[in-house]
C-alpha cells in the first residue's frame, strides 16, 4: 500500500513536470516567434526612413517651387505615420530600440509612463534575441500590473560596466507585497499558465550564469539582474 502511494505520489509529480515543460515549451516558441515579428518590423522601420527621406527631400524640392500648399498637404498626410512608427530610444541595437519603442507606445495608451535610463547596447554580453525575451516578458508583467494602479509608472533600466551588466524593471505595485525566496506569491498569479514568462527570464539567465532578485518595496515592484562581464 505504502509502495502504491508512493507511485501515485511520483506519477502526478511526473505529470506535473511534464505539463510545466510543455508549457515553458510553448511559451519559448512564442517568445521566438515574436522576436522574428519584432526583426519583420526593425526591417520595415528601416523602409519607412528610407521612404520619409524621400518625402523630405520631396517637400523640400515643393517649396523651393513655391509651391507651399503641396507642401503642406505632403507634411500633413506623413505626420501621423511619422509619429506611429517614430523610435523612441536609441541604444545602438535597432531591435531592442524597436521593441522598448514598441512597449512604450502600448504603455503611452493606457495612459502609463514610462521611464529610461539606457546605456550602449550596440555590443552586449546578452544576445538581443535573448534580450528581446528578457525585456518584453518584463516590460509585460509591468505594463499588466500597472493597468491596476492608480498612479502607474514604469522604470526601465540597462546599465553596463567594464566589469557587469545590469538589467532592471521596476513598476508601482500594491504595498504589502511579500516576496520570499525571489518567488511572487501566489495570489497574484493567475491560471496555470500566468508566471510561465518569468520561469523564461530565469532560464535566459541561467544561460549566462546571471544572479537575479524580486523585490517589493514603498509600493514598488522590482526585477533586477546581475550579469557579469
């Protein structure tokens, strides 16, 4: 009897562990497949420069012309695409600066603000298809939990030493939040499935040998990591 309990226990921890891979599974594939989404759109951020310049040098040739009201028509029509698909930071890797640009501007439409303190990305100890994960699983969790607060705001941080590269994502959070053993707790997390991104960020990190903390404080919520160069 003993022995039959036993098996059982093991059984269901088994199957437990295999529907967490399978899940962990699937949400890699999806973090991949986003990331040559966001690649699809870096090339089709580099075409609409291409095309704007154009449109420069278009309104340009107009007015030497004197032709003013083509002109205006010409800026009008282009203002709103310029807008839209402007970057908002610039940290030398254009899928990075895509991304964070994209996350900013669905942040900026549920009225949250988010703040950069960015270093040189142009060469980083992280890939940036690993970044791209790390950062928009982050940027995710944050922009999630700051629908729900009255006074959201997001802070976004990548700072590199000679000697560490540090990465941060810190948002408002309901005060009283205990953390233990870097693990949030369960009441903020949903179906099965809800956390399977940041399990995603820890195994990234793993990859390189980086320290990670959670941490909750004054009505902040904090992910920091520690990667050393």
């Amino acid at each position: 009897m003993v022995i039959h309990f036993v098996l059982v226990d093991l059984l269901n921890e088994h199957n437990t562990k295999t529907k967490q891979d399978k899940l962990l599974h699937q949400q890699i594939q999806m973090e991949s497949e986003k990331a040559n989404a966001l690649y699809d759109v870096y090339l089709q951020q580099r075409h609409l420069t291409h095309d704007f310049t154009n449109q420069l040098n278009t309104i340009a040739g107009l007015l030497e012309q004197g032709d003013t009201a083509s002109a205006l028509d010409l800026i009008r029509s282009s203002s709103t695409e310029i807008h839209i698909n402007t970057l908002v930071v610039n940290t030398g890797n254009p899928m990075i600066d895509t991304l964070l640009s994209q996350k900013y501007n669905e942040a900026q439409k549920k009225s949250i603000p988010v703040l950069f303190s960015l270093c040189d990305l142009s060469e980083c100890p992280i890939s940036s298809r690993d970044l791209l994960v790390l950062l928009g699983n982050l940027v995710d969790n944050a922009i999630e939990a700051s629908e729900k607060m009255a006074n959201p705001c997001i802070q976004i941080k990548l700072q590199r030493s000679d000697n560490d590269f540090v990465l941060s994502v810190r948002n408002r959070t309901t005060p009283g939040m205990v953390i233990t053993n870097n693990v949030i707790p369960l009441s903020t997390k949903g179906g099965m499935g809800h956390g399977m991104g940041l399990k995603n960020v820890v195994a990234i990190l793993q990859k390189y040998h980086a320290e990670y903390t959670l941490s909750s404080k004054d009505g902040w919520f904090q992910f920091t990591a520690l990667a050393y160069l």
